[in-house]
C-alpha cells in the first residue's frame, strides 16, 4: 500500500490531531448556516492558503457538502499554467486525523482517459491544505486528486472526473483549489496603485468578477479572467469544479463568504496591507 506523506510543513496546518480538531470546530462555529435553497450540494470553489487566513472559508464550503454524504470527494488542484493534468495516484494521504483513502482505481483510469501524467510529491498546497478538513467532514469518502492546468483541458478533466463517478454509480462532489487576486508589490501586481482604493478594487471589482462567473457557472470565463485579469493563481482547478457539477446537475452557485489577507491582519480600520491575496468559498 503506497501512502503519500505530508509534505506542507506546521504553519500551514496543524501538526496535531487535537491542534486539527479545535481549529476545525472553531471554523465550523463561525460558518453561516446551510441556505436553505440549497437543496443539495454539487461541490463548489474552496481557498487555499494557510488556515490561519482562509482556513475557515474553506470549512464552511466543504462543511455545505458534507450532508450529501458523498463516496468520492473529487477536488481539483492548481498552480499549473500550461501542459497535461497531473492525477495523485497513491492508495492514501496521510493528515494528522489518520490517513485520507485516495479512489486509485478511478484515479488509473481517469489519468489514462485524460491522457494525463502521475503527480509527482511536491510543496504544492492546492490540495495538500485540504486534507484534514476532507478526513473531518467527509470520514468515509474517498478522495480523488488531481492538478490542472489554466487552459480547456481543466474543463476535460471536470467533465471526465464526473462522468467517471456516475457512470460507476458512485454518488460525489466536486472541488476546485484556487485563491483570487494576488495583489501588490510582493506580486508584481499593482494596476490601480496602493493603499485602501486598491484594497476596495479587489473586493469590489476584480475578485468580484470571477466570483460571479464561478456563481453563474461559467467555466469559460474563470479560464479567462483568472489569467488575463490576475483574479486567480489557479483558475483551471476553478473551471474544473465548474465543468464537474454540471455534469453533475448544478445550475447555480451561491456565496459563502469572501475577504483578502489584509482583512485577516487588519489591526484597525485604518490598517492595508501593500500585498495581499483574495479568498472566496463558494457551493454549487
């Protein structure tokens, strides 16, 4: 039995079971409850940085799944521009709440349909960052993991992953990885300058855009605004989730909750950070 090991060092997430445990329960205290026009959940866009900043978003995305009591948790991952997907295919991921059961035989598959190549163990933390909140929320679900690209072949891989977990009757969610805008001088990104108008222009406009495609479920435009207009590091895994739950049946999202890293660190009203990253958690 091969198990992938964890590779995000503590800072990310917890070390602990128990130090796992309590942020979870922490997150989950604060999460808006279910919409109840929410009749069921298809999956949705969770972010990715440490969850110290969007921990919590992430947990009230998954936490709106958990009720469908899923056998396969698909989630897309990201931080690749270009080339082939890339399909986790050990047995198991280890996380401090014990081990995540990885679907391998659907993973096999659906890397030879895609043409796909084998993720190799790497720092990334497009899906690594989720691990103990799948093993919480979702206990006896499998995980089926991969890494895509920013181009048409993310929509490939949703459609596929999707179509592959109907056409074996086993019931499933789908989920994309990606932060939004990066914005600042630590990112090479600064088009309306510094300061509290480009902290609003985040929020209000360019972040704004890419969550009403993702609300609208419109894969194609997450696949341009993510890389043109700088809304997102990971717009593939975004489109992906998007191309899954409509095969899935989903025909609207809904928004859980949304703010950047410089709310996080914000010791005052007055309080902007130069750099910071947008966050988003959003359900289909």
């Amino acid at each position: 039995m091969e198990t992938r090991r964890r590779a995000l060092p503590p800072g990310w997430y917890p070390a602990s079971a128990a130090e796992c445990r309590r942020d979870i329960e922490d997150f989950l205290r604060l999460s808006p409850p279910r919409p109840s026009e929410l009749k069921c959940v298809s999956g949705g866009i969770v972010p990715h940085a440490g969850w110290f900043y969007s921990g919590k978003l992430a947990a009230w995305a998954f936490a709106a799944a958990a009720p469908e009591r899923p056998r396969v948790v698909i989630l897309f991952g990201g931080h690749l521009g270009r080339g082939e997907a890339r399909v986790v295919l050990e047995d198991a991921w280890e996380t401090p709440l014990g081990e995540v059961v990885l679907a391998r035989g659907l993973a096999e598959e659906l890397k030879e349909r895609l043409g796909a190549c084998r993720e190799g163990v790497s720092g990334d933390n497009t899906i690594e960052i989720h691990l103990p909140l799948l093993k919480f929320l979702f206990p006896e679900s499998q995980l089926l993991a991969l890494r895509v690209p920013h181009t048409d072949a993310a929509l490939a891989a949703g459609r596929e992953a999707a179509g592959l977990c109907r056409e074996r009757s086993l019931s499933c969610v789908a989920f994309g990885s990606t932060d939004l805008t990066h914005y600042g001088p630590s990112y090479d990104f600064m088009p309306v300058g510094l300061g509290e108008r480009a902290l609003e222009w985040v929020r209000r406009v360019n972040d704004a855009r890419f969550i009403e495609a993702a609300l609208d479920l419109d894969a194609e435009a997450l696949l341009r605004l993510g890389p043109w207009e700088g809304s997102a590091c990971s717009a593939g895994a975004a489109a992906a989730a998007v191309a899954a739950a409509r095969v899935l049946g989903a025909s609207r999202g809904h928004l859980l909750g949304s703010f950047t890293s410089a709310d996080v660190e914000a010791s005052g009203d007055s309080f902007v950070s130069d750099s910071f990253v947008g966050y988003a958690a959003v359900v289909f």
